[in-house]
C-alpha cells in the first residue's frame, strides 16, 4: 500500500495533504530512514515513524448552497465552480465540507472525518449535482450504490474538434502520472466513459457532447476524452487554455439513483450562466432537458 495512503487510513483525523506534506519533509521514517515519497509502497512487516502532527478541524462556512433535494437521509446539491470539495492543500476552508456542516451540524459523523457526507466528488472547477449522505447509515447505503455502479451520471461537454460519429465508447484504464497532478490511459484501474454527440460545427472546430460514466475514475472524463483527440474547452491540465472560457467546460446535468426506501429519485441542473454563455457566443443550441437528447 502507498505510505501516504496508509498513514492517512491509521490517523483519520489528520488530512491526507498534511501527511503527505510530513512524508515530503523527510519527517516520516520508515525502518529508521525517512522516505521522501507519498507513493512509496509499504509492507506489513515495515516500521513507520509518523511524527505528532495537529488534527485539521472543520469549520463551518456561511457560504450559501443550492439544494435540489432533500430528505431526512440525504441531499442532492448543485455545487457551483471554483467549490473545492473538501479541505486540501490551498484550500483549508469554504470547501462544500464547510459549508455542509454549518447547514446540517449532525453530518459531522457522518463518512470520513473531513468529507462529511460526501460519498463521491467533482473536480473543483467541475459544476453540477452531488448526492450528500445526512446520516451514517445513508453513508453506508450511497457508498454501496456507487460501488455498484447502479447510479446514473451524465454530463455535458463541449470539447475541441468537430466529432464525426455521433454515438462512442472509450475503454480504457487510467492511472497517475507521476510527480502530476492528472490522470492517463494505461495499466491502471478500469475506466469506461460513453458520449453522445448532440451538436458540432465543423468550421468553429467545436461538439458539444452528452457524456454518460459507467466508472467513477479520477478525472475521468477529461483524460478520456483528451486520449481520443477532443479536450475539453477550457482545460488547461489536459488541453490548452481557451479564450472562452476560464474552467473546463464540464457541467453533471443529471443524477439518477434509487432511494433507501426503493423508489428512484432523478434529479437535473440546467446549465448555469458562464457554460450558456459559452454555446451562445458559438450558437450552438441551449439543452435544457435530458429528454432532448
């Protein structure tokens, strides 16, 4: 196992990134030596010195969250861009945890200490809907789901390249690219993304594309579709910057999923202004409905 990934499993009250920031330190002493690097792999039989490192507390945040849905075991939410999702380096507050425990105080015992609630994520300049677990036992429930891959998650896209076929599949497993922050194909865990073309223009060089996971992989969507030649407009880390705009044009529409009580609850996010603003300057056509896909 990583040593980062280990120490962070034996000290859930200290994050992820101060760990890793210890290992990098040199402070982190595996058999009597310090080890220099998050990722390297440890065994049972290995002794690991992990100095007393300060607990990370939460703290609420008044910022405002728009709720789509809600009961008394969960919420569906419409995280806006520019939100991280839980504390990390850079960013130690106004994460949606924040904000999640000054709306719902209980959740704080709710999954992992400094995700509460959050069984699954978006990247932070990623828009759109997020289900939150509001009690331990709905924690349990959505983590079994997603694992299940019975959850229904679709996207919109607009990528560089005007697409030729209108129905695709790409297969193909991703793992880290060392010493970067972002994900490639090759040997790693298995990842499959479906797209839909809903409109292109061959002279702008631009589709605009309805995406559906089938895996719930790091960056997922946007490694894939820089694989196959078509980045996502606004992608500096897999594409380029683009003048249109300053995120990646990616937004979770749709959510589909069976409550605990077995009923289906689907949820939908219209495109907000920045992303509409984007297709208008383009004209291309506004989807506002999964229907008219």
């Amino acid at each position: 196992m990583r040593l980062d990934k280990f120490l962070a499993e034996k000290n859930p009250q200290i994050s992820r990134s101060k760990i890793q920031k210890a290992i990098k330190t040199g402070s982190v002493l595996v058999n009597g030596r310090p080890v220099l690097e998050p990722d390297f792999e440890v065994s049972e039989s290995d002794r690991i010195d992990l100095p007393a490192l300060a607990s990370d507390e939460l703290k609420p945040s008044s910022r405002e969250l728009k709720v789509i849905f809600e009961n008394a075991d969960l919420a569906v939410i419409d995280k806006p861009p520019g939100l991280v999702v839980h504390p990390g380096a850079g960013n130690p507050q106004d994460t949606l945890a924040n904000i999640l425990i000054a709306k719902y105080p209980d959740i704080i015992r709710v999954g992992e200490p400094h995700r509460p609630g959050i069984v699954h994520r978006l990247d932070e300049d990623t828009s759109g809907l997020m289900v939150i677990a509001k009690t331990p036992a709905a924690y349990e429930y959505l983590k079994k789901v997603f694992q299940d891959r019975t959850v229904e998650k679709e996207y919109l896209a607009l990528v560089h390249g005007a697409m030729a076929q209108k129905h695709g599949v790409i297969d193909a497993p991703l793992e880290k690219v060392p010493l970067k922050q972002k994900m490639a194909v090759g040997t790693g865990k298995d990842a499959l993304t479906e797209y839909f073309l809903l409109a292109n223009d061959p002279s702008l060089q631009f589709s605009l594309i309805k995406v559906k996971l089938h895996t719930g992989r790091t960056h997922q969507i946007r490694a894939h579709l820089a694989h196959i030649g078509y980045p996502l407009v606004g992608d500096a880390v897999y594409g380029r910057k683009d003048d249109l705009l300053d995120r990646q044009f990616l937004h979770a529409y749709r959510l589909k999923f069976r409550l605990p009580d077995g009923s289906w609850l689907e949820s939908i996010s219209e495109l907000p202004a920045d992303l509409l603003g984007v297709l208008e300057k383009l004209g291309i056509k506004q989807p506002y409905a999964h229907h008219e896909f």
